[in-house]
C-alpha cells in the first residue's frame, strides 16, 4: 500500500500539482471545481475516475479539449459509479494474474457524478456497486439541482426552492418534498465510510477523503456545491454561502464509520438562523412574504430535530 | 497532430493530455509537463473577464486561502509562497478576493483594462479596525 500524503496545514497543502486543469468551461465561481482540486490534491496516488453526466463532465472534456491530467471516463448519465467499479474490478483480476505493468503503484478509483446522476438516475447503479463491495469512492456534487440541463428540481431539492420545474409564483411556493436523506442510504448499505463534507472546511473535507481512501470498500462523500446559477447569488460569494451552509446546519458535516458509528466533525462556535441562509439565495427569495413565513419556521424545526439526532446517534454511537 | 472535424473521430476515440511520457504527474508542476494541445491548459478563458484580481505582495501573508478556494487553478502557489496569477485562466470570479484575510487586501478586483503599475499605486491604505469608534475618542 502506498503511503498516504501528508499535509499538515493550507502551505503543506498549496505545494500539491494540480492534476485538474484550467479553462473547463464551467461557470466562474462554481464550487464543482474547488471540491475536485481538494478530492485530487488529497493524494499523490494514481487515479482512475470516471464522472456522470453532469455539469462536471459537459464542461471538462469539450471536444477538442480535456481538462483532466489522470485517466478519465465518462459514459453515462447513471453508471459513473459502475464504470469506475469496472476498472476496479479489472485491476484486481489483472492483479491477480501478476499481469500489472507496475505492480507497487497502487491507484485510487473515484467516480463523480451530480445531485442528479446520484440521487435519482444513477442510484440503482450506485447501490449495485456498494452492494458488491468495489473498492472505489464516490463522490456526489450536490448542488441540488440539474444545474446542467437548466434547473430542474431533483430529489435532492429542498422545499421552497424554486427550479424550473417547481417554479414558485402565484399558487405555489416552489419544491413540494423535502431533500432525500442520501448520506443515510448509503450507510444502510454497511458501507466502510460515508460523510458529508464542504469546500469552504477544506481540511475536514481532505482528512474524510483521505480516511476514505484508506478504507478497504465503497466509500460515498457528499459534497455540498453552491451553485451560483441555480442558487442565484454572485460568483464571489460561494465560499461565504457555503459558510451559512455549514454554520446554519443546513448541510451538517459528520461521518458514518461502519454503517453504524457516526461522528461529527464540526461544531460551528455560532449558529447562524436558518433564515440567513435561505434569504443569501435567489431560489428562496419568494420565501420571505408574510404567506410563507411559517415554511421558514418549519425549516428552522426541521434543521434543529436533524441536528439534535445527528447529536443524539453520535452520543450513543449507533 | 492536426484537429479533427467533430465527425473525423471514431466512436471511443481518446484524447491524450500529454505528449510522450509523464512519470509522476502529482509531483510534477505544470511548468514541467510536456502538455499537448487536447490538454484545456493550453486553451484560454481570459476573454470571460469583465475584471480581474491584481496581487500585492507587501501585503501577502501567504495564507494560501486564494490558492485553495480559487475553482480554475489560477492562484500560483511554489515553494509555499503566492507568486501569481495565472491570467489565462482567470474567469475573474472574485473568490480569491472575498477569502482573502489581510488588512488591506493583498488581491482586489480591477476593470479588465486596468494596468497593474497604477492599481498598485492607488491600492488602499490599511484601515482602522474601529473607525466608528474615532469620533468618541476626539
């Protein structure tokens, strides 16, 4: 097993090669690019990705152009994951066989794939491969929306938000249904390691990545992305949305070990009102009427009950 | 090589990032990778900008927030230190100066057409951390 790169602190980190390039086609400001720069930098180990049709894949390999410095798949809207599972699955066989040009280069297989290709079109695929317990990590870009094709909800939308296809106005408030709890899912499939991370706490999200390359089997990591087209707020500001995300416990940064033991990894000293961050957003901005307030109470409710089980699970370690 | 027509590929076709071998590319800096020209790294995104980030180094501490918060690998980071900005990359979305943590600034925004010798010479002086304050004590 190769050794596992160390970086104690952001000027250890600042020495990393990038291995994603420049001039992707992807929106200024879009945290996509962030997460995969802390996913890549997080080791020095060869790599093997495949990602989902997605904004990520659309706007890093435009013809005639790759953005890519590592071997890189894309095939589908769903199988990512499976395309990533396959590779896997060959290494092992040619492992086997001693048919490895270079047998002491251990590589690390990722797959990334969106909100969309993750909650909904990809799932079944994903549950295959951590079902047959691959070796491989997941990593979902969860910006809630299929940015991608225009803005259509997906089940990973929050209730209020407004998307193209749950557009707010007279009669409705947006998003119906509230967000699908993947980072439960996952874990149920008594995978080694699952968390949830953030760009903005970049040293939680490189130490989960590395605990996830260390485990032996499917890890699964949900990145929160603040997506500054589909969420509607100004480039610059990804980083400070993503601070109101993880300081208002919207999106919560723990880990499951095991399927079962869960920790969380950050604390905010301040909690911010959930209504900061709803009202930092374009997509929520139909919220604050005087109609719509009790919603905002009842996310509010909803954040707290979350935090105050995530507390509870953690406390009694189950 | 000569590019293709989108309908000169086969189906499966590969692109090559790099032409000839790439030992380790994690320990080897862009400066030193034989790119060739499917790489993105060769092509440019400056003509996205309305403005761009100008860097101070007097003012530098070298955080590295810029480096590790900037989505197009435009901050260039060797040997610890901030040296640059990658302007061929650079969509200017203005991350790097939001994150940044100095008093004033080291990175501010500038009009796209604005020349670095005079940014540098009206770049803002260090401000009071209690100015509000000021008037109490006269």
């Amino acid at each position: 097993m190769s050794e596992m790169k160390k970086i104690k602190n952001l000027k250890d980190f600042s020495t990393s090669a990038d291995r994603f390039e420049g001039a992707n086609l992807l929106c200024p400001g879009c945290a996509h690019s962030i997460i995969v720069r802390e996913v890549l930098n997080a080791t020095n180990d060869d790599l093997i990705l495949a990602a989902s049709t997605g904004c990520l894949e659309v706007c890093t390999a435009v013809y005639p152009y790759t953005s890519w410095d590592a071997s890189w798949i894309h095939i589908g809207f769903e199988n990512g994951s499976s395309a990533v599972a396959g590779a896997e699955a060959m290494y092992k066989a040619l492992k086997t066989k001693g048919r490895l040009k270079q047998p002491d280069r251990v590589p690390k297989f990722v797959a990334f794939g969106g909100d969309g290709a993750t909650y909904d079109i990809g799932f079944q695929w994903i549950s295959g491969c951590f079902e047959r317990g691959h070796n491989m990590m997941y990593v979902c870009l969860d910006n809630e929306v299929y940015a991608n094709t225009g803005g259509q909800r997906s089940s990973s939308t929050p209730i209020g938000a407004s998307a193209t296809t749950t557009p707010a106005g007279r009669v409705s408030y947006g998003e119906k249904r509230n967000k699908k709890d993947m980072m439960a899912i996952m874990a149920a499939h008594g995978a080694p390691y699952v968390a949830q991370v953030a760009p903005n706490k970049w040293k939680d999200m490189v130490a989960k990545i590395q605990k996830g390359f260390a485990a032996e089997g499917p890890v699964y990591i949900n990145a929160m992305s603040a997506c500054t087209t589909e969420w509607k707020f100004a480039p610059e500001d990804t980083i400070s949305i993503s601070d109101l995300a993880t300081d208002s416990l919207v999106f919560p940064l723990y880990e499951i070990i095991d399927g079962t033991k869960l920790n969380i990894t950050y604390r905010p000293k301040n909690i911010v009102p959930v209504r900061d961050y709803l009202g930092a957003q374009g997509r929520f901005k139909h919220l604050f009427t005087k109609q719509y307030d009790y919603l905002i109470d009842e996310w509010q409710t909803r954040v707290d009950a979350k935090w105050d089980y995530l507390q509870r699970r953690e406390e009694a370690s189950v | 090589m000569e590019k293709k027509g989108w309908d000169g590929f086969e189906i499966g076709a590969m692109l090559r990032t790099f032409d000839g071998a790439v030992s380790d590319i994690a320990t080897t800096l862009p400066e030193n990778r034989p790119y060739s020209q499917s790489s993105s790294f060769t092509a440019s995104v400056a003509d996205w900008r309305i403005e761009k980030p100008l860097f101070n180094k007097d003012y530098c501490i070298d955080c590295q927030f810029c480096w590790v918060y900037c989505p197009d690998m435009s901050i260039i980071s060797r040997d610890k230190k901030m040296i640059g900005i990658d302007f061929d990359h650079c969509k200017g979305c203005g991350i790097c100066v939001q994150v940044c943590p100095t008093n004033p600034k080291s990175l501010l925004m500038f009009p796209e057409q604005k020349d670095e010798e005079s940014a540098l010479a009206e770049w803002p002086k260090k401000e009071k951390k209690d100015q509000a304050e000021e008037p109490k004590e006269d």
